[in-house]
C-alpha cells in the first residue's frame, strides 16, 4: 500500500490503524434490513425475544422499541396485524 492509500485509511478508521493491534472497526449502514436480521439472529440463539416495531432515530442515533398502544376503533390495529396475507383477505 503507497503512503497515501494508508494516510487515507488511517484517516477513515479515525485512530492510527498501529493502535488497533491487527484489528479494526467494524462498519455496516443500520437500516431496516439489519435490525431485522439481529433481531432474527437474537430469537434463534434464544438471547432475546424480538419485538415487532423498532424505530431508528437516524438524527439521534437511537434505536427505540415502540410501545405504543393500538388504537381501538383502527381496523388495522385491531383486525389486521400481525396477519398473514392469506389470514388478512
């Protein structure tokens, strides 16, 4: 690797790449798809028991589980969810 590929990497990771002792960061894009194989991956290792709705605050960079209340006279919420397609037509 010529010096400037390496300054450019050193500068990627953000810390000298001498200090991470042969390892570095691991960096994935969070979006829905990931949260829902880590939600996968924790119910099938029994680690955790997943929960329907997550909501990713990209601004705040939280992750919140939604613990809103469904609304008694929505269809949706009240006859709909959580239904298969085949269950819901």
């Amino acid at each position: 690797m010529n010096p400037e590929h390496k300054a450019a990497r050193d500068r990627t990771y953000g810390i000298p790449v001498d200090a991470l002792d042969q390892t570095g960061p691991t960096v994935v894009s969070v979006n829905g798809a990931l949260l829902a194989v880590t939600e996968f991956m924790g119910f099938v290792t029994g680690i955790t028991t997943p929960v329907s709705v997550l909501n990713y605050y990209v601004e705040k960079r939280l992750i919140r589980k939604s613990v809103d209340a469904a609304r008694p006279n929505c269809v949706y919420c009240s006859e709909l969810w959580g239904k298969g397609l085949d269950d819901a037509i």
